[in-house]
C-alpha cells in the first residue's frame, strides 16, 4: 500500500506548506535496507549508541527524498528538493504512523507477548491458519518499539488475519506497542526472567504486558502459573480470558492428559464439555504449552478440533533465523527453507544484500512457486521480480509450475526454470555453482533441503556458531555502561577469543567502534587485508616489527626501552614523525611493561625525539573480577593514574590513559578515564557474574553412531572406565584435536543433547568421543551442543579448573565458523 507524503505529514501533525509530492510504501530505518529510494521515508532514530542523522547525506546522495528527522535540518539545506519533517521523536512519528495504518483494517489481528515462545507460537499459527487465511505476521522475532511498526505497516488490502508479536524491556512500552497492534485476540505465551533488569518486580513485567490486551476480545494465557493468574485478576481482564489449565475442570480449555513418547506427544483436552486430542511431533514441555496457545486461539476461530488435530501433527520446528554456510566452490549459501511467503522472500533478499562480502559473488536466488492466495499469479510474480530486479540478483532458478509459467516476468541476466525439485537435482546444473551467494528460498513442500545437502560443504559436521547480533548486543551493553566520551577499545587478539577475527571486527566497525586491539602484527595486518579500517593497537610488538606495522597503520604497545628505541630509530630513517604509539606501565601484573621507577628514563626519551608520539599510556589489571583483590586492583589504578598524568605533563600534549579490562568496566566505572579495553564480555563471558549479556559462541556436533554396550565393558582408549551398569553409548564428533579438552574425559565433563545432559565416557580420542545417553532421548545424527546458551563455557571450564578463555580460544581452526545475524 502506499501513502502520499502529504497524508503522512498530516498523520505526524507536521504541516508544511512546500511539501515536494512523492508516493511512500517503505518506511525505512536501517540505511543498509534501501531497496527502493523514491519510494522510501526514512527515520533518523537516535539511540543510546547511534545516531542515524549521520546516514542521512549519504541516502540523500543514493536517490532518498522523505526523511522523518528530529534535529534542525540546516546542514541539509542544500537538499532542497527533498521533505525533511522535524518531529520530536522519529520513533514516535514510525510508531503513529503505523498504528493509523492499523486502524485501516478491521480484521482480526492476534497480539503474542510473553517471556519465551512468542515467534514460534506465531510461525505456528501461521503455519496452522494458512489455509484458511491470507494472512501478515511479523517477519522473524521482529518485535521490538521499531520491529512491531514495521511489521504492521505490511497489512494490506488483502489481508484477512494479522500475527503480530510484541517485546518489551521496560516498563511503559507496551503502551506504545498496544495502539500499533491494537490485537483482537491476545496470548500470554509464559513469564520467565528474561529481560527483567528494568522491572522492579516480575509481577510489574507480567501486568505491563497484559497491557496489549486492553481492547482484545479474547485472550489465552496459562491459568496454572499463579502469578499470572493473579495479575490478571488484577488486571480486570479476566472476563476476557481465555485460560488453559491442567488442573481446573472448569478452566474453559482443560488439558485433561498428555502422553509422551520418543517421537511425538498426545494432548487431551476438554472444550465445551466434549474430549478431544490432538499429536504433535514435539516431546518437549516449551513446544507443548506453545501447542496449547495455538490451540485456543484455533478452537476461537472455529476451527474444527478434527482439522486442528491434522493439522497440529504437521507442525514444522521454526528455525529461527538465516545463517550462512560455506558452499562448496566457493559459494556461500543463505538458507531459508521453511517458507516462502512473500514477506519472508523480501526479508531473505534483504539478507542476502546486506551481506558484506570479502570477495565479489554472483548473487544467485533460488525459488519454489510461491504458495499464497488472494492475488493472481501473475500479479504475484511481478511483484517478486520486481523485489528481485531491484536488488541486483544476476541469476534465478525458479523450480515449480506456476513460478515456470511466469518466468517472462523476471528480467535477470541467467535464469533458468524446472517443473521440480527432482529435475532441477536430475539437470545436474547445481554443478555448476562457483563462487556465488546462493539464497535458497522454498516452500516445505520442494524440499529444498535436498538442495542444499548437494551444495553445501561439510567436511566436519563439528561447527562454532557466532551469533554476531549477540556481540552487537554485548558491545552496546558495555557502551551503556560508559559515560559518552569513554572510548572503547575490543579486544580481537586470538582471532577474537577464537570467534573469528575478520567477521567479528566488520561487525564492530558497522557499529562504529572506536579502537580495536590484537595480539601480534600478523593478526592486525589480516584485518587490514579484510578491509578493517578502524585504529588498531598491537599489544605484542616485536623489535624490528616496525615496517610491517607503519605500512599497515597499525600502533605499537611500547613496553620497554629496547623496542622504544628501536622504533625511534626505525622511524627516523623513513622520515615518519608523530606515529602513535601506547605506553604500557607494569602496575603490578609483571608482564609487560615499564615499571613507574622506569618513569624519569622515559619521559626523557620520549621528549627528544619526533618520530613517536605517545597515544596513550595504559596498564592491565591483575584480577580486576576478584573482589579479595580490591585493594591491590585500587593501587594498580592509582598508580597508572599517577604515571599517565605526569607522562602527560612533561610531554604537553593530550594523551588517553586506560587500565580497564572487561571485569574492571564492570566493577571499577570510577576509573573509566579515556578508555576502556573489553574483551571477554563482549564474547557473552562476564567474569563477574552481571547478568544482561548475551551468549555468542555455541559449539555443537553430532552423533555418528549409537550402541548398546553391556555391563563391565569398558569404553575408549586406556580402558579408563568400565560401565557399572549396561548403558547405550553414542560415539560424537569432536575430540581434542578440535579443541574439546582431554581433561572432561571420565565424566569431567558434559554435554547437552536434546536438552540433557549426557557425560563422556573413557578418554577423549583426537577426532572422537562417547558419552552415555542410557538415560536420555538420542538417536544417530542428531545434534550435540558441548557449549551454548544452555551449557556455558563458564561451567565447562569451571569443570576441568580452568577458564572461559582458554575453552574459547583452544577451538581448533578446522571447526567451522558460522555466523548468525538477523
Ligand atoms: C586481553 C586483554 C584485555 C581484555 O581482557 P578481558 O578480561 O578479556 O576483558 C585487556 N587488556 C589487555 C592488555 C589484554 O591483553
């Protein structure tokens, strides 16, 4: 749908007698998603950390002409044939503009809030509704003050049911997402401690998110759990609820029985006074309870319990975001096989643009017929090669019949169209794959998971996976810990804790990082190399290193005279002067560094010489998490405090001074100064126990082969442990040559399948280990997380007595690093 820009000045109250004509069916927030300029009005939302007035020249130069901004506009004055509209707050205007196309449509819209489950008790009424609806939901867990706008403006004239879900972090934002929504029918997914850090109580959570339900007809929620029950109670909504228990008879829906077994679990209920029962392919308690929710909602829409229950036996996991896979020649493949609907097609492409690539790929989309209703196909494939032409893809293969027939409309340099997947797989043109970024986008029914088994590389199953916006997140966590003007400085040395250097610092430079450190010249010259341009300091510089690092503009750690001198020297000869370098002071850690008696000597080099010219002045703590070591940690600060300061006034010129590391931003913020170095915590470690970070790493493999082994037997190298009991062994792929530590054999350690935990048996082997999964639900192939979010690296080394460091960075470079990003 598109909206005059004049209609949107009058819905944000601005009125502007000069208003240059132009058409708006995009709202735009992220300067990376422009698609389609003319088309676009852009917010220039501020946040803590960013500021996107500071894009706003260079999307003007890209074709943009609405921008909804919040400062004065003089500095964009030459942009004279473009609206700008001054408003308090741009997110307010995206929000008010969203929730006037809201009321527009006098459909029912189902509202999902809730601490857990809210994106997959939505992709399963999608999938559940689908054939009786047209139906919009938000694309992914797009469910934020920004992401819930955006997913309401994509209502239009042929919607019959809207799925939205709505995040809040803070108490009074649902008051701003309520109007957007305006949901007929709500769910109460759970409450759980999730993002409670801004909520005085949990019960204050609860009852600030029942808020979305305020002009529901209907609502489901859990009567079982009494906190919520009570706030809703509280609420004085509760004669709008619907309430699923399984221990009140008279709740309207009661869950009278359920049966698990390895595969599925049956769910019995009474509705109205008659007993059904419904399967479904889950046997976990999370995917039950968010069955339970879709079946209210379902039972609400009249659906009849014997469609619900074939329906509910087809539910397909939610994959919850796009990754990217190395792809064999060369390829890159992003993998979005669960549906193709035309929202989530746009997402994917948009996807598949932002990624920043290290070298030019052909970008390549692969496409099943499209199963949606309410437009003709014809107007439908027009639209996709519309969104297709417009983000530059080179080549598409369309693979179904009616995408076959349209293959007029899409104006691409290379296409090519095939009935099914089976001839396209049969055609053996996958073959001819080279280097390009292959979006692979179907409906479940092509499978083009076939697809994808034929293209990716696996040469070992065993894989890291790097969740990019969980660092994104851990870094503004620390920024907002900082006062404005406080430097950050990320630690990326060891190929950033083992996560992957180059991927990790492109993240960071995107969201304008100010400094990053590595650990020896080779590490910063390969950032160089990826086109990394923020400044760098090399904390290990060698003598006779200084070439290597002036031709990268990389600046030294100077630890001691001998360097000092030798850069000195180095510099004059090329004629460079004023090259920055950071002075690192021992403080007490006695690793590198001068030492404060060291001072005199120094400062009189440094002040007869121009070649160098002193950045900062920094030290390292010893044990900045340890609270017994405060007093120590209080002198090592005193003392850098003291030397920076006189280094500054005998050279006269501004020079930062720093000694935090992550431990310290966390537990000394009066010593913040100038800078601040994080390491660890950006990777999701905190090493003193704060809450509010975000796991980035998870390591996971599978299971080759599962037996059962008798009694008395012994399992592994060494014969190390025999089995007092019989026991079903799986045997994993990963062992210490992967960075899996020899020390968890024997039952040191565990790891998480399914859900549970299963220990290892015997002796870690190099490429190999077993672990005991008599008690739990496993079966060959399926999935092993040694470490995650459920299993973290802190226990794992707390285990073996070690660190999350060394866990980390102890992966071996032949597991693959995925990295995950929205
Ligand atoms: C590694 C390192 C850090 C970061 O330490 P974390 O504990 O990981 O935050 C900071 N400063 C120096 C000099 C380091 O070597």
């Amino acid at each position: 749908m598109t909206y005059s820009i004049t209609e949107i000045a009058s819905i944000l109250g601005v009125s502007d007698k000069n208003i240059i004509p132009s058409e708006i069916s995009i709202l735009l927030v992220d300067s990376r998603k422009l698609s389609d300029p003319e088309k676009s009005l852009f917010f220039a939302l501020e946040s803590k950390n960013n500021d996107a007035h500071q894009f706003i020249t260079d999307l003007y130069q890209s074709g943009v002409r609405n921008f909804v901004v919040s400062k004065k506009w003089k500095e964009w004055a030459p942009f004279s044939d473009a609206n700008f509209f001054q408003v308090k707050n741009p997110l307010s205007a995206l929000q008010k503009i969203a929730a006037h196309h809201r009321r527009k449509f006098d459909i029912p819209v189902i509202g999902i809030t809730g601490s857990n489950g809210k994106t997959v008790v939505k992709e399963w009424l999608y999938q559940l509704l689908q054939d009786d609806y047209n139906i919009v939901r938000s694309p992914r867990s797009y469910n934020s003050q920004i992401g819930v706008p955006l997913s309401v403006w994509q209502l239009n004239e042929q919607t019959q049911i809207g799925i939205f879900e709505a995040g809040i972090s803070q108490p009074d934002e649902m008051e701003h997402l309520e109007p957007v929504i305006r949901p007929t029918m709500g769910i109460l997914t759970n409450i759980g401690k999730a993002h409670q850090e801004n909520f005085e109580s949990i019960q204050q959570k609860c009852m600030e998110k029942l808020e979305l339900f305020t002009n529901c007809e209907m609502f489901v929620y859990e009567e079982d759990d009494k906190m919520i029950d009570e706030c809703v109670n509280l609420s004085v909504l509760s004669q709008k609820s619907f309430a699923w228990s399984s221990d009140n008879t008279d709740a309207p829906l009661y869950i009278f029985k359920i049966e698990k077994n390895q595969f599925q679990s049956i769910i019995h209920y009474s509705f109205l006074h008659f007993n059904h029962a419904f399967a479904i392919p889950f046997t976990d308690q999370a995917s039950i309870e968010n069955a339970i929710d879709c079946l209210a909602v379902m039972l609400y829409l009249h659906v009849s319990p014997e469609t619900i229950s074939e329906r509910m036996k087809k539910l397909e996991p939610v994959a919850m975001r796009l990754d990217v896979r190395r792809g064999k020649k060369d390829c890159l493949i992003i993998n979005d096989t669960y549906n193709s609907d035309i929202n989530s097609i746009e997402i994917a492409l948009d996807f598949q643009q932002q990624r920043k690539m290290d070298r030019p790929l052909k970008k390549t989309l692969i496409l099943s017929d499209i199963l949606q209703s309410g437009i003709s196909s014809e107007a439908l494939y027009q639209e996709v090669a519309g969104m297709v032409q417009k983000r530059g893809i080179e080549k598409i293969i369309g693979i179904g019949k009616n995408i076959s027939e349209n293959a007029g409309a899409f104006r691409v340099q290379e296409k090519l169209f095939f009935p099914s997947t089976e001839a396209f797989i049969q055609s053996q043109k996958w073959k001819n794959f080279h280097n390009e970024l292959i979006l692979l986008k179907g409906a479940r029914a092509y499978h083009f998971e076939q697809i994808n088994a034929l293209i990716e590389e696996r040469p070992h199953e065993t894989v890291m996976e790097v969740d990019l916006d969980a660092v994104v997140h851990n870094f503004n966590f620390y920024k907002s810990k900082l006062s404005p003007e406080v430097k950050l400085v990320c630690m990326v040395k060891a190929n950033a804790y083992g996560t992957g250097a180059v991927e990790v610092a492109k993240t960071l430079q995107y969201h304008r990082c100010d400094y990053l450190a590595v650990a020896v010249a080779e590490e910063g010259i390969a950032l160089r190399n990826a086109g990394i341009s923020i400044p760098t300091i090399v904390l290990n510089s060698e003598v006779n290193g200084f070439e290597e690092l002036f031709s990268n503009n990389l600046e030294p750690e100077v630890y001691n005279f001998r360097i000092l001198e030798s850069f000195i020297k180095e510099a004059d000869r090329r004629g460079v002067t004023d090259y920055p370098v950071h002075i690192k002071i021992d403080t007490g850690m006695h690793r590198l560094g001068f030492l404060p008696e060291q001072l005199p000597q120094l400062v009189n080099i440094l002040q007869e010489q121009k070649a160098l010219k002193v950045r900062s002045v920094f030290s390292h703590l010893s044990a900045s998490e340890s609270w017994i070591f405060d007093d120590f940690t209080g002198h090592q600060i005193e003392t850098l405090k003291k030397t920076a300061e006189s280094i500054q006034d005998a050279l006269g010129y501004r020079i930062y001074k720093h000694i935090l590391n992550s431990a310290g931003i966390e537990r000394f913020p009066e010593a913040q100064w100038d800078m601040v170095r994080l390491g660890i915590g950006l990777y999701g470690v905190s090493a003193s126990g704060l809450p509010g970070l975000k796991n980035v790493c998870t390591l996971k493999t599978t299971i080759l082969q599962i037996k059962d082994i008798p009694r008395h037997e012994t399992v592994g190298y060494g014969r190390k442990e025999e089995l007092n009991r019989n026991a079903r062994i799986a045997t994993i792929r990963i062992g210490y040559a992967d960075g899996l530590n020899r020390q968890f054999g024997n039952r040191k350690g565990q790891v998480l399948i399914n859900g549970q935990l299963a220990s290892i048996v015997g002796n870690v082997c190099m490429d190999l280990c077993m672990v005991d999964v008599t008690d739990i639900s496993a079966h060959e192939g399926d999935a092993v997380i040694i470490f995650g979010e459920d299993l973290s690296v802190i226990e794992l080394a707390d285990n073996i007595g070690t660190i999350p460091y060394e866990i980390l960075t102890a992966i071996s470079p032949r597991v693959k690093r995925i990295y995950i990003k929205e």
